[in-house]
C-alpha cells in the first residue's frame, strides 16, 4: 500500500504540474486510481491516444457516475490505476506523454 500510495502521489504532482490537466480525484485518502481530464480533449481521445502507446487507462462517463459527475460538473475522466508493480519510470514516461497532446 505505502508504495501505491506514493507512485499514485508523485503521479497526481506531476499531472498537476500541468495547466492543461486537471486531477478530478476527491476524497481525504486517495488510493492509486487516478482520474484526470485534459483541456479541450475527450477523454476517449486520450484513452485512444495512450493505448497507442502502450499505456492502458480507462475512461469513466457521466453514465456510470451520474450523481458525482454531475455535482462536479464533468462529463467524462480519464482513468488511471496505479499498482506496486508500476515503475517511477513508468509514471514519467506517462506525463511526458500527456504533455505532447496538448
């Protein structure tokens, strides 16, 4: 657990260091899923764009999520699980790539 929760909060730093990403995470203690939205992007667009590159995530919509969604004004997120077996390397590699969509 201790080594989920630090990947998964590097890798919400690292989003966040973004003006064009936005963590949708909430919560008190967050655990290593991690959904996210970029400026002007769809998520499935993203989803898309990452399996390309051999990262999978998944995306959630309004549909499966009415009530939280809808209170917080989203549409759509992106979904991305952070395990023990992911790397620090890993974590970067899936930023940079965030950085050359938008």
């Amino acid at each position: 657990w201790a080594r989920v929760e630090r990947l998964a909060a590097d890798f919400r730093t690292q989003l966040s260091a973004s003006k064009a990403i936005k963590v949708t995470d909430i919560g008190e203690e967050k655990c290593g899923i991690v959904t996210f939205t970029v400026e002007g992007k769809d998520p499935l667009e993203i989803r898309a764009y990452l399996t390309a590159n051999q990262i999978n995530v998944w995306s959630s919509v309004i549909e499966s999520t009415r009530i939280d969604m809808e209170e917080r004004h989203l549409q759509s997120v992106v979904r991305a699980s952070i395990h023990y077996y992911n790397s620090e390397a890993e974590v970067s590699r899936f930023c940079d790539l965030l950085q050359s969509v938008h």
